[in-house]
C-alpha cells in the first residue's frame, strides 16, 4: 500500500517569520494526529530554516523548490542539494511546470539536478505534464512518456524511496479548464505503466505518483481517493492552514 504525499509548494510566497508562523500553525491542527500518509512544505529558501525548525517530521516535513545542477563552486546565486539537507529539506521538487516556462530547463537539467538530490540523501518530486494546446491536439499521453523517458532512465539510481513524481495539468492551471476525476486517474494509470516499461513493474507499484492539479479540501478526498492518485503537489490551498489541513483530511479520509 502506498502512503499518501500531500506536499505545498509555497512558490514566492512566505518569507522566514510568516513562514515559521503558516509551519507552527501547520504543525498545531495536525498535533497528536497519527496519520497515514506523509505531509510536506516547501518554502522559499531562505525560509528553509525557520520552518525546518518549526516542522520537524513530527508529522511535517520541509522541502525545496528547486536546486543547483552542482554541488559547489562559481555558480553565483546557486545553492545545492547538500546545502539544502544541512538547512533541513528532505524533499525538493525538480521540473515544475514555471520552471520549465520560465527559465527554459530541460531533461538534462533535470536529470543532473536529481542525481545530487539523490546523492545527498533527498527525495525528488518529479514534475511533468503537458499543455492545453498539447492535450487539445490529443498528444496528452505522448508529451507525459516523452517527458518520464527523458528522465527517469538516465537518472543513476531511482526508485519507489528517493523519486515522486507530481503529473501536472498545465492546461488545467490558470486557463479556466478544469481536469476531472476521470481524467486525472487515467493520466496517473498511464504513467504509471510508463514507469513500469521504464524502471520495472515493482517500482512502478510503489512508486508515488501525485495530483499537481486543483486540489482542494472539498475534492482531496474524492482525487487521492483514486487508484493510481497518491497523494497531491497543493498551490494556493497550501498558503492557509485550514485549506491545507483540510486536504490533509481528504487524504485521510481515502485512505480509510
């Protein structure tokens, strides 16, 4: 049985004091829960710090945004997968939708970025998916193989421990489309056959695929609840404690 991942990405929001207070409040509404899944924020870097000292695992994780494709050196206003564990992430997210918009990267970005997550000890949350001209186009599932095939095999290790993946419906985002629960649940099915071609069917069986799409408290149950969804990869919803707690009890709710 896979466990659920519900994990906000804060984006460029929340500096180190509104943070810390958003992780406290975060980690108070889920104190002496039991839960069955994992919960995890990731703030902007400078952030890192004051939430990881807030958010201790105990149940809240702290994660990054993005990281260096080095590991030290002259790479001005670059910061590494080694410094990020030191501060106290133990995720960071690789290949999210605006970064791939905005500052161009690529597969082999990707793979040498999730290469020195792994080698220090953290997890990588995979992003991918396509676009609203893609899927109008019907190329839905060829853009979503072509994106995991020009990761995943190159990556030296992977497996269902250190790499999430988070499918992404670009098209769904900010475009006035919404991707139901049907939708949802055959992209995830499909990439996840897509991993087991790529990376064997039993890492394809524990691997944990997350909904980067809008999720909310009112459909988190109803989505993590699908077969082949594990969890979700939460925007906005994440920057409120109640939304994002409430998610948190959609995924409880599913799974059972």
């Amino acid at each position: 049985m896979r466990r659920y991942l519900v994990a906000g990405n804060w984006k460029l929001n929340k500096g180190p004091a509104e943070g810390a207070a958003l992780a406290r409040e975060i980690s108070e509404l889920l104190q002496g829960r039991k839960l069955k899944g994992d919960v995890l924020v990731c703030p902007p870097y400078v952030t890192i710090p004051a939430v990881a000292a807030v958010a201790q695992g105990d149940p809240v994780l702290t994660g990054a945004q993005n990281c260096a494709d080095q590991d030290q050196g002259a790479y001005t206003g670059e910061v590494s997968p080694a410094m990020l564990s030191e501060a106290g992430a133990r995720y960071v997210i690789i290949g999210h939708s605006e970064r791939r918009e905005y500052q161009r990267e690529t597969d082999e970005l990707f793979v040498r970025k999730i290469n020195l997550v792994h080698q220090a000890g953290l997890k990588a949350i995979f992003c991918y998916g396509e676009k609203l001209e893609q899927r109008q186009a019907g190329q839905a599932q060829a853009v979503v193989k072509a994106q995991l095939e020009g990761v995943l095999p190159q990556l030296e290790s992977a497996d269902a421990y250190n790499t999430v993946l988070a499918y992404e419906p670009v098209w769904a985002i900010g475009t006035g489309e919404t991707a139901t629960p049907a939708q949802a649940q055959e992209i995830h099915a499909f990439s996840r056959q897509v991993v087991a071609d790529l990376l064997g069917a039993k890492v394809a069986e524990y691997m944990r695929i997350l909904y980067g799409g809008s999720c909310k408290p009112g459909n988190a149950r109803e989505l993590i609840g699908l077969p082949d969804v594990d969890g979700g990869l939460i925007g906005g919803a994440a920057l409120k404690a109640a939304d994002f707690v409430g998610i948190i009890d959609g995924a409880e709710a599913a799974a059972g």
